[in-house]
C-alpha cells in the first residue's frame, strides 16, 4: 500500500505540472482563454511615443503595440485582434499578475527581482536600452555630477530610482526628488521648472524631446548609467503562453535576419526551393506552431500583418518618423547588434 500511494503521489505531481489535477480536469491557460476571449488583452503605456501612444487618428502605433498585434495574428490570425489597457509603472505588474491583462508590452526593464517576486515572467528583450537624463539647457549641465543637490523628476515604480540612487550615493553626491506618477504631468512639471532634471529611458526621454514645442530649451546628457533590456512580460506559471510570446518577437527579428518581410513573405512562402530556414519560419516545413499549440502559419501571419524587426523599428523610430532613433545596440547580431534569436525548428 505504501508502494502504491507513492506512485499516486507521483502520478499527481506529474499530472499538476502538466496542468492537469488529480482528477483529470484541465486547468485553462491563457492560450484558450485568449482563443474563448477573441483579443489579447495587452498593457501598455498611453504616452510613450515611438512605444505606445494613440496616434491622431485614435490607433494605437508604437513598438510595444506592435508586438501585441503580432502575437494577435500569430494566435488568432488576425493583428487587431487586440484591447489595449493603458497601465501606469505602479498597477502594470498588478494588471498582470491578477490576469486583467495578458500581456504586459510597455518598455519594461528585465530585472532579477521582478521575476523573483512579482509572479511574472519576462519573455526576450525587445528594446535595449539605458537611463539617461535630460536639464534645461540655460542651466549649462554638461555632465551628471554637475547635479550635485539637484532635484530630480522620476516616476514611481520604475528602475529609474534605485539606479539614481546607486549612482549618486556611490559618488558621496546627494539630491532630491520629485516623484508624478503619469508621465505627461512628471513632464509637464519639469518644463515648469520643478525639478534641474528628468531621468528615464533614453529613448523615452528622446521620444518626449522631438514631440516638445521649444526642444532646444532642454539637452540630453551624454551619460548613461544603466542597462535597461525592455520587453514583454507574462503572468508566471505558464509556460506555453511565455514560449508564445518569446518566439513571435523571436520570428520577427528571425525574419528580418532572412530577408523576409512583409513585402515578399507570400512569395517566399510559395517558393517550392525556398532556403530550409525560411521555410521553417514560414510554416511550409516542421511543425513548429503545432508544438506551441497554434497552426504552422503562425509566423506567416505575424510578419504579413505587422512586418519583421526592421520594418516596426522604423516605422515607428527610424528616419522618417520624428524620433529618428538610432538602432545602436537593437541592430543584428550579424551588423554588431544584440538582437540574436534562436533557430525556429
């Protein structure tokens, strides 16, 4: 009998990881509840141009926005297939971890604590990036030690404050802070003159200065004093959801290193001596998105409707747009980038 309840145990433990219990009922994962549902729910920021922001004809435009609509596409075949909340630095990890939201997309720093202690799980890095900080140019701040016993503009809940910490008290430097928790206001105070200086995400602070009716009132200062690898978020424990989202961004930075965009992807898809890789991404060899527990035309799906990597980067960073944001480090492994995915097979 003891023998027998040992393999019970055993047979429950295997069937509870699988998200099966004792009994034979299934547990739900985002996946069919996503399907039953009929949108991704996805978080993201309402203010952050270039990322997340309502354009002036009401769609939501950003790079973050961009991943959601592709996860829509690769899950329910379509990319608008999508409700956007807008979360704040203080509720996004609530929103997630309570399951008001399936996807937190909102230029999110990949940390040890978040994932240690908040019940959510980071999926890849799509956006490297670092703290910077921005002052008023008539006060000739060349450097961040020039702002000793400066008052700083931060948002609550972000890296942004321990990382001014860190860096100011190993340096013996002090000041102090004035923390809004809505970016326009924390922005709109600084330009009042509240505080010497802002600190956030380069590429927040770049997006906000290039939408700035007196831009050359304020200056970037060239130091960068963290790393920030941003990317989407999923509540923990669900490990088909996680691979889903991972491997959509992962099939789009893949597509862009093949050369398929959505220009040709109906092409190569029809091509009979396509390049195996291509057609692996594509859906016409292996069985990839059954694995993941969708259809083979996934990917297809996520780059016809949204693009690769390169074509969401600019259209929402690169030249023509008013961010003009350099790739830097979100170029290529192969053109000395940090974007790397693994192979799809």
């Amino acid at each position: 009998m003891q023998k027998l309840n040992g393999v019970r145990l055993l047979l429950s433990a295997s069937l509870l990881a699988l998200g099966v219990s004792a009994t034979g009922a299934a547990h739900a994962g985002v996946l069919e509840k996503v399907k039953a549902h009929g949108a991704v729910r996805c978080g993201v920021a309402s203010d952050k141009p270039g990322f997340s922001l309502i354009d002036d004809k009401g769609q939501w435009t950003g790079m973050d926005v961009d991943l959601c609509r592709a996860v829509a596409a690769a899950v329910l075949g379509d990319a608008d297939k999508v409700e956007y909340l807008a979360t704040t630095g203080k509720n996004r990890f609530t929103a997630l971890a309570s399951g008001e939201i399936d996807v937190l997309s909102r230029a999110t720093s990949w940390t040890a604590d978040r994932v240690a202690s908040l019940g959510v799980d980071f999926t890849t890095v799509w956006f490297y990036d670092g703290q910077g900080f921005m002052t008023h140019a008539k006060d000739g701040i060349e450097k961040l030690t020039d702002l000793d016993g400066a008052t700083f503009c931060l948002s609550p809940g972000t890296t942004s404050e321990q990382n001014l910490e860190d860096y100011f008290g190993q340096r013996g430097l002090t000041y102090k802070t004035v923390i809004i928790e809505k970016s326009p206001e924390l922005f709109a105070a600084f330009q009042r003159g509240r505080c010497n200086a802002i600190s956030n995400d380069l590429s927040g602070l770049a997006s906000r200065l290039a939408l700035m009716s007196n831009p050359k009132e304020y200056a970037l200062l060239p130091e960068v004093i963290s790393k920030e690898p941003l990317g989407a978020y999923v509540a923990q424990g669900d490990t088909v959801w996680r691979n889903i989202v991972t491997f959509t961004a992962y099939a789009l930075m893949t597509a862009e290193e093949l050369g398929v965009s959505s220009a040709n992807v109906d092409e190569l898809q029809a091509k009979k001596d396509a390049p195996a890789d291509v057609s692996r991404l594509l859906g016409t060899e292996g069985n990839v998105g059954k694995a993941f527990g969708m259809d083979n035309q996934w990917a297809y799906r996520a780059i016809k409707q949204v693009g690769n990597y390169a074509q969401i980067y600019e259209r929402n960073l690169g030249e023509k747009t008013t961010l003009n944001f350099p790739r830097g480090l979100n170029r290529l492994w192969k053109d000395q980038g940090l974007l790397y995915a693994p192979p799809i097979r």
